[in-house]
C-alpha cells in the first residue's frame, strides 16, 4: 500500500492522501490515529483507507510522519456511523471523527491509561420492584427481541414508572454479557441516574458528560472501549463513544432539545442513536412524558414501537391545574395574590414550593425613564439583563458584561428602571414576603460548577420546608419527594413566540415541571400566572392531555408543511455586513433552487440578524421527502464550497434545525 487516504479535522470537504512512509499492511487498520504534516504544522488525521494509487499530484504528495495507534480508536461500527452522520449532516467527516474522540487523543496522547480500573459499588443490590402491568408489558416487549433493531418510544407521564422499565431492560442486556447506554439531557441529572442505578447493579458504571477533565474523559471513554464499563451514562456527545458490546440504547426525556448539537458539529443525538440502533441490531428506547412530535408521528407510521405507562407508579396521584388569569391583576415581581396564597397555603403545610421561570437575572431590560433608551448590547440585537448579586449588565447571547451606570448614558437623567423578572428579583421578592422561609434559587448563575449544583440538588431532596426559584435546569428529571405546589410565573412568551415549534416546547416544559409536584403521597397542584387563558394551546392541555394537544399540533403542522409532515435544512450565514450575507446567500441559493420539490425560502436576515457582533441571515430548505432534501444539498455544496467566501464571511448548514435562530 502506497498511499493513505486520511480525514484531518480541518474545515474541508475532501479527504487528504499522504504517502506511506514503511508502514505495513497490518498496521494500516482503518480507524488508527495518523500524524501527518499539513500547511506548515503537524496535525492528527484518521486512517480512512490504505490505496494504492492516488489522483494527487504525486510530487506534491507528503509522506506521513507516524501512526499512533496499533489498534482503531474507533469500533468498526462507531466509525460506520460517524460516515453516515458526516454524509447525512453534509459534515465533514475529519471534524465529525475528531468531534468522537477525548481531548487527549486528538491531542495524540496515548490511548491507554495507568489505573485504570473502573468503582465497583461493594454492596448488595436492591431487588427490582414488581412491575405494574403495564411497565411489565413494555419490560416483556423490549426484552423479547433484545437482539434485532426494535426502536420505541415509551411514553410515561412523569413518575409513571420509566426508569424502573429501564432498569429491567438494562438487566436483561447485562445477564447477555452486553453494555446499555443511557443518554440524559442535563449534566445535573447524571449523578441522580448514577445513584438510582448503582442502587440496583454492582456493575462499573461509568459517567460522561461535559465537565469532566480530559484526564478523566480518556478514562471513561477507555472503560467503554475495552467493555470493563457496563453501564454508560452520559449526555449528548456520549453517542459517539465506542463501545466494545453495546446491547441497547435509552435516551431518556427523549423530546429535549439539549440532544441536539446546536454548533460546529450539528447532530441530532437521538436520531444517531436510533441510526447506531439499526446498525447494531439492537432495541433503541426513546423515553418521555412528553415525546417529540417527530417521534409521535414516527410511532403513527409504526416506524417506533409505542409503549405506554398512564398510571403514576407506587400510588402517587397526578396534580391538579389551576389557571391564574393575570389580566388587570396588580403583580408585584411578577408575581399575583392569588400566587402568593397558595405559595403561604403548602409553606405552612411544612411543603416544598417550585417557582418556575425561565429567565435569569434580575430583570430582562433596563430602561431609562425620561428618554426611553434602552441597554442593548452593542453586538447584539437584543438587550442586555441587568444582575444585581453583582451588578452589571449582561448579554446572555455574546456573554458581554458591561457595568451599570447611575445615569443614562444617552440623556444623563438618573432615572434608569428594570423592567420585568428575572429569578434574582422573584428571590428578593420572596425574600421579603416570606423572610423565615429558606429560598433556594438554581440558575446557570447559582450553579457555576457541578458540586455546587449537586450539593444543591442535595439539599433540595432532604426537603424541608423551602422556596425553590429555577429555570429549566430545575424543570427537568428531578425527583423532590416535598414539592407539592409548582408555580409558573409566565406561559405567555411560549405561547405568543414566532417560531412554529415554541408552543410544542412550551408545553413539554409545562408537563415536566409540573411533573415535580406531588412525586410522592401528597397530592401536588400547579398554579399558573397567564394573560392568555383561552388559548387552545393551553386549554386543550389542560383539559385532555399532552397527547390531545399534540395531536392538534400534528395538524397544525400538516397544513402548514412543516415538520414532521416535511424536512427542513437551514443554511445560515454571518458576516460583518448584512449585504456580504444577502450577496453570498443569493448566490448559494442558484445552486439549491433548481427542484420544484424543495422549497426555498429567502435569503431573509435571521430572527435575531446581529448575534455577536455579525450580522446574520439564512436560506430556508423545505422538502416533503427526505431524499430530495439531500440530494439538492448534495449537489449544490460541491458548487457552493467553491465559490469564493467574502473574508470574515462564515456559513454552516443545519440539518433538521431545531432552533430558527
Ligand atoms: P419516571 O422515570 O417515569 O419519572 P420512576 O421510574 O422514577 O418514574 O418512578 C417514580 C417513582 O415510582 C419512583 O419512586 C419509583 O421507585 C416508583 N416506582 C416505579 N415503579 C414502581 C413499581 N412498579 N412499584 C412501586 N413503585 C414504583
Ligand atoms: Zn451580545
């Protein structure tokens, strides 16, 4: 073999050929770590194939400098599926193969570790509890073709009893010798997950996520490769690890939009799971109380295996609702009277309260009175929220952080307002009219590291009497035995928001924080401040369920044609010059717009058109099938890459995007 053909973690499409320099066949496993000369400096490449010929220059060609590994880093399957996410997200597959792999390989760092033994929890395990009819229907179903690609979404209301279906999966596939893979969305929900299921197995687990050190990241991911690691839990990027044996896959609150990469590389975590599924013929489990209604029209076309739990398991009963209509209500912080005596009714029951609103800081926007200016960013279109416990200004799009003046910059009056809520001013609201009650407030600010957020989610679970202020990173997964009441201060931005998906997000966050409440004997209640009460959005939800309110969205969508009734791609661009976009996106679009069958809609500037200090607009890809989406793609990037990129100029094309920012 002469030559080897190498995908390097550069932003090109192609593939590059080096010559070998001695190497033998042997050595040349697809999948091994090459380090090789390019533009000027050494870069580490992924072995793709031995040739022998190449079409290149061969006086131009380069030899390789040395292979790191003597077997793949990757399993031959994890690297079948990191070709098919490349070719599917139109990525280039050197960034989709280094995107796999821990900081220290891509460093060229040995792919071995010293002590590298992984915990065994040295205690006898619980026993499994005796399923309810229907978790014993969905445990039979699952584990009666453990070995053939079965994808199902298993939808449970909150507390219904899902992870206990996991855990007997999970069982089953482990008694076979296998490995399980449980995708969470958040961080803060993996050592809650570790904990439940080092409880019921005495088998190495091992914990991928985000924060961990690249020491300890090479670590985990070698317990995977080398099948010591039996369990595997981890968030969106632990699909591309490789593992020795894997024997099934769960994604669980498998609607989170965290699983979606949202820059750089951008997959879908679920759909590669449920691709990484049929690849190894295994069961893929897509769990939620609120599935997707990609995955619910998935499940119409009988293309997942529906499977339901509709009874809260071990006798809990499912809260109440009660619509607190806010028009021509005094608010103070946001917050009504009505509010304010049902938080006094559980406190005074020695119950936990959970305030739910999804925005930090103290207020949103700082105006001034007397002129009216506002605090924008300056390299954003979008105003900067005012924090207080330290006082500066902050943008939450670019992270810019200003300091607040006493005056206003354009008319010098001192007379500059917060205008709305953020969790700090619900907190010092609280604070006052309730000064004996302990207020715990969870927020990307109060959470900085993991240990503190772990200590107080720690706390949270001891239950005592409290006040517990949180965003999202509250709603989700969490189980307080004490939360009785779930209060939400605004559904209205969900409901009124542009983009076509908002109100199906603002409803699945609306069941799983309500789902904290009542998790255990005490019935729990949610109250919910609106202007907005007769939505049907929000009455249909109410009134008949999350399956009758995604229901009507499915038809909803079905005349609009929007997903999942069509297929969408979004080519975005940014630019210092809106113009430089518009010219470039005009000039993308003549390669896209030539089948009737895929729409294309634009160039239009982005909702928010300046996001860090660029300007930025998009083309729109709308097809009613799948396969002209991509091959119009297919065809107009080999023309579109050649074009000539405006300086400072950057485009990224967003398959099935989830966010239209
Ligand atoms: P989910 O994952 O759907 O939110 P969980 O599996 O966490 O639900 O179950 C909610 C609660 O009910 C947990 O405390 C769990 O121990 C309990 N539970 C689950 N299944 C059973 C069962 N079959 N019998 C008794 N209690 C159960
Ligand atoms: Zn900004």
């Amino acid at each position: 073999m002469n030559y080897l053909r190498i995908a390097l973690p550069v932003p090109f499409y192609q593939l590059f050929d080096y010559a070998n320099n001695g190497l033998t066949i042997e050595q040349l496993q697809p999948g091994i770590r090459i380090r090789v000369p390019f533009a000027h400096r050494e870069i580490i490449g992924i072995l793709i194939e031995a040739i022998h010929d190449t079409d290149f220059d061969k006086d131009k060609i380069k030899p390789i400098i040395e292979a790191l590994d003597q077997t793949p880093v990757f399993t031959p399957h994890l690297f079948s599926l990191c070709q098919w996410a490349s070719d599917y997200y139109h990525h280039p597959l050197g960034d989709v193969l280094s995107h796999a792999l821990p900081t220290l390989l891509r460093q060229g760092k040995a792919a071995t570790i010293k002590h590298n033994t992984p915990e065994i929890a040295d205690r006898q395990p619980e026993s499994p509890l005796s399923l309810n009819p229907e978790q014993q229907l969905a445990v039979t179903t699952i584990t009666a073709s453990l070995s053939s690609f079965k994808p199902y979404l298993l939808q449970g209301i909150t507390g219904s009893g899902k992870t206990e279906v996991y855990l007997h999966c999970i069982d089953a596939v482990l008694k076979q010798g296998k490995q399980a893979l449980i995708l969470v969305p958040e961080i803060g929900l993996t050592p809650q997950t570790l904990a439940r299921f080092s409880k019921r197995f005495n088998v190495p687990m091992v914990v991928l996520h985000s924060r961990l050190s690249p020491p300890e990241r090479l670590s985990a991911w070698i317990q995977v490769k080398t099948g010591q690691g039996k369990i595997i839990i981890g968030t969106r990027s632990a699909i591309l690890t490789p593992a020795q044996q894997l024997g099934i896959i769960i994604i669980d609150e498998s609607h989170d939009m965290s699983f979606k990469q949202q820059s750089g590389f951008l997959y879908s975590a679920r759909d590669l799971a449920v691709r990484r599924g049929q690849m190894l013929q295994i069961p893929v489990i897509l769990g939620s109380a609120t599935p997707s209604l990609e995955s619910l029209y998935n499940a119409q076309l009988k293309r997942f295996t529906p499977l339901s739990l509709t009874q809260r398991a071990g006798g809990a009963s499912t809260p109440t609702f009660h619509i607190i209509d806010i028009r021509d209500q005094p608010l103070n912080s946001g917050i009504s009277k009505p509010m304010i005596a049902a938080i006094d009714k559980h406190l005074k029951n020695h119950k936990q309260v959970l305030l739910f609103l999804n925005r930090r800081g103290y207020a949103p926007v700082l105006i001034c009175n007397h002129c009216g200016y506002a605090a924008d960013c300056e390299h954003c279109d979008a105003k900067m929220t005012l924090h207080l416990t330290p006082r500066y200004l902050h943008c939450h799009h670019c992270d810019r952080k200003r300091k607040v003046t006493t005056t206003c910059p354009k008319c010098q009056e001192a007379n500059l307002t917060p205008i709305g809520v953020g969790t700090e001013k619900l907190e010092e609201f609280l604070e006052q009219e309730f000064p004996e009650v302990d207020i715990i407030r969870v927020d990307r600010d109060t959470t900085h590291s993991k240990k503190h957020l772990d200590a107080t989610l720690t706390k949270i679970q001891q239950g005592h009497s409290q006040i517990l202020i949180g965003t999202q990173m509250l709603a989700k997964g969490h189980h307080f035995p004490n939360v009785t009441l779930v209060a939400i201060i605004d559904v209205d931005s969900g409901l009124l928001s542009p983009d076509f998906r908002a109100t199906e997000r603002m409803s699945q966050l609306l069941v799983q924080v309500a789902g904290r409440a009542g998790r255990e004997k005490e019935p729990g209640e949610v109250y919910l401040q609106t202007r907005n009460p007769e939505h049907p959005s929000l009455t249909t939800l109410l009134k008949d369920g999350y399956m009758a309110f995604s229901e009507k969205q499915l038809q909803e969508r079905q005349s609009a044609n929007f997903p999942p009734f069509s297929h969408l791609a979004l080519f975005r661009c940014e630019a210092p010059q809106v113009k430089t976009c518009m010219e470039f996106l005009a000039k993308a679009k003549t390669y896209l717009a030539n089948d009737h069958n895929v729409q294309v809609l634009g160039p239009i500037p982005a909702p928010m058109g300046k996001r860090k200090g660029f300007h930025r607009a998009q083309l729109l890809l709308n097809a009613k099938h799948r396969t002209q989406l991509h091959t119009v793609i297919k065809t107009g990037l080999r023309n579109i890459i050649a074009l000539k990129k405006p300086v400072k100029l950057r485009w990224s094309l967003d398959i099935d995007p989830l966010d239209m920012y």
